[in-house]
C-alpha cells in the first residue's frame, strides 16, 4: 500500500514538473525538477496572503528556504516578524532571521539562503521560538489540504520538531504559495504527511474547511537516515530527560 502511495505521489511530482516547464510558467533555478518549484506570479500569491488574518496577527514565522517563498521571507522582516528557516535538508538546525539586528537595506539579499546564513543566526534546539504561522512550500496540493514536497521529507520533519518540542499545536496555521497549476485532484496522504490550511496562488485565496488532521510529531520509525541527523539526536536525548 505505501509503495503504492509513493509512486502516485512522484507521478503527480513528475507531471507538475513537467508541466511547469513545458508551459514556460517556472522560474529560475530551472530546470524546476527535484525542487520546489518557483512559478511566474509568486509574488501576486503571496500578496493574497499577506491579506490574511493568520498573517497579520504572526510574530514569529517558520518560512521553508525556497526560491518561490523568498518574497515572502523578505515581507516578514519588512513587517516587523521574526523568521525561523530551516537550513537545507536541516544538516545545520534551523537559521532565525531577526530584523531588528539586520539593516534594512540588506533585508532582500537575508531573504536568499546564502543571505541568512550570512545576517541570520543558527540556534540550538533550546533556542526555537514559539511558532505562529507555518509557511512551507509544495509541488502539488488538493482542495482537501494534501500536499506533495520534493520527496525528502524534510518539510515534514521540519514540522514534526517543532510540534514534538510543543512550538507549535494543530491550531496553528500552516500555508503555502503555489501557480494555480499545482493544484490537482487528489493526493493520497501518509500519517505522518504534512497538510495546509491555506493555499495562496495568483488567482485566489483557498482556506481548507473543515481543517485537515495534522501529523502528531515525530515518527521514530519513519526517520530511516534521518535519524543520525545531530539535531533529530538532539531532541532525542531531551524528550528522554523529560521522560526521566
């Protein structure tokens, strides 16, 4: 049954892809397969949900380190808001982009990976903040808030930790920005795949109802080398100090 899930999950991957570069909607890097994509129109998305209420009222927001969620990244330091980004495939924790201790004029560039590494901080895992509002990006979504990622996992995991060390709750919105391309009928969901409540695209606003079930954490037994991560041996021993 799982293998099967997978591979309905990498033909729906594929086809976005492809779709994606054949009708010249991608933007760089390109070419877009095995990313997230980027899309002509990312900022007009993300405009609709700068609109929102999830968004106005977030202090503290866990953006994914994305080309099509740079602009997204850079209006959260614009309006005042804490960004917590997860470094690529988490080898380095997570990154927190304060804009009170980056100039302004160099918001735009602490936007980019390269750019945060540079003007943001990496925290331990007893340095994460509460979470507000999740921003994570997709190749593919449904109207029921299924989502496909790149395939790694990771935007999975990076929610998983911070719903184990209790910094975020299923009340807490999770969205994502994408070309109305990436919407598709139906995504098959594992337990443990991350779901979104919003679905901001060029054209329009999408809010989920009813609120698609979130995963609970941490699936031990799904990590596979996931597990020799230093920051998934981190949480490791103080979930088990708690325990003690």
């Amino acid at each position: 049954m799982n293998l099967d899930i997978k591979t309905v999950k990498k033909e729906i991957r594929e086809r976005i892809w492809r779709e994606l570069e054949i009708r010249n909607i991608a933007r760089p890097p390109r070419p877009v397969y095995n990313r997230i994509p980027n899309f002509q129109g990312a900022e007009k998305a993300a405009d609709r949900l700068f609109k929102t209420s999830f968004w106005m009222k977030s202090s503290i927001v866990k953006i994914n380190p994305d080309s099509p969620q740079r602009i997204i990244r850079y209006r959260a330091l614009v309006d005042g808001k804490m960004v917590l980004m997860p470094t690529p495939r988490l080898k380095q924790g997570f990154i927190i982009l304060d804009p009170r201790v980056i100039p302004f004029n160099k918001y735009s560039y602490a936007s980019t990976i390269k750019g945060a590494f540079k003007y943001g901080r990496i925290v331990s895992i007893k340095q994460l903040p509460r979470v507000d509002l999740v921003i994570t990006g997709c190749v593919a979504v449904d109207l029921k808030g299924n989502r496909i990622g790149k395939g790694g996992g990771y935007g999975e995991l990076e929610y998983a930790i911070l719903k184990e060390l209790d910094l975020i709750n299923d009340n807490t919105p999770v969205a994502t920005t994408v070309h109305d391309i990436q919407i598709v009928d139906n995504i098959p969901r594992e337990e443990y795949d991350l779901t979104v409540d919003i679905i901001a695209t060029p054209t329009r606003l999408i809010k989920i109802e009813p609120r698609p079930v979130k995963p609970r954490g941490i699936y031990w037994n799904k990590l596979g080398d996931k597990i020799e991560l230093n920051i998934i041996k981190e949480i490791y021993e103080i979930l088990k100090e708690k325990r003690l």
